[in-house]
C-alpha cells in the first residue's frame, strides 16, 4: 500500500498555498489589475469615439447648413448684380433713347424747315417753271 506522509502533505499544501497567496499578490492581482484598466481605457475610447462620431454628425449638419446659407447669400448677391446691371442698362437705354429722339425731333424740324423753304422757293419759281413748261408743250 501506499504510505502517505503527513507532515509532508501538509507541507506541500503548506507550500502549494503560500505560493498561490504570494503568486497572488505578486502576479495576478497586478495583472488583472492591468487587464481592468485596459478595459476601462478601451470603453473610455469607444466612449469617445462614439461620441466624436456624434458630434461629426452635428458638425456636418452645421457644415451643410453654413454652406446652404453661403449658396442663398450668393444667389441673393447675383441677383442683386443682376438687377443692378439690368438698372444700369435701362438707365443707359432711356439715355441713349432721350438723346436720339432729342435728335429725332432736331431732324424731323430741320426736314420741316427745309420743306418748307423748298417750297417757299418752289413757290418762287413756279412761274419760271410754268413759262419753261408752256415753251416745251408750246414747241410740241
């Protein structure tokens, strides 16, 4: 039979846990120790990730919305130009068309005037222009 030795038994239980209560403190109370500040750093990150991952969404929804109100404050600056330019036209137009019936009107008086002096001297020479007419039907 198999003789069992008591007092080593006891030294060996002894000895088995002093190890595992110094292997503890040494060992695995440090490492689990690490192991959960390891996992509190990798959660604290994904905490943080998640977050910048929101507050992107936010930011992208103040971006869209600054580059909305950019577009709108540009089509109003372009439709101000345009309506400046088309009032800057018009003016120029209704210039340009008050000195040409200006000088419509200075032609239109001068072609009367002149009408009127042709025929103040047609009146003039209608009696030459009679008698030379008599002479040619007379001469026919």
């Amino acid at each position: 039979m198999l003789e069992i030795n008591l007092p080593l038994v006891v030294l060996t239980a002894v000895i088995f846990l002093g190890l595992i209560a110094v292997l503890n403190s040494i060992l695995y109370k440090p490492l689990l120790k690490f192991i959960d500040a390891r996992n509190d750093a990798i959660k604290n990150d994904e905490e943080s990730a998640s977050k910048n991952t929101s507050d992107l969404g936010v930011y992208e929804a103040q971006i869209e919305q600054l580059i909305a109100a950019a577009r709108s404050e540009a089509g109003k600056i372009k439709q101000e130009a345009i309506n400046a330019a088309k009032d800057a036209a018009a003016k120029i137009v209704s210039e340009k068309r008050g000195v040409l019936e200006a000088d419509y009107d200075a032609f239109i008086q001068n072609l009367n005037s002149q009408k009127s002096d042709f025929r103040a001297n047609l009146q003039q020479k209608l009696p030459e222009l009679q008698a030379a007419l008599k002479a040619k039907l007379a001469r026919i």
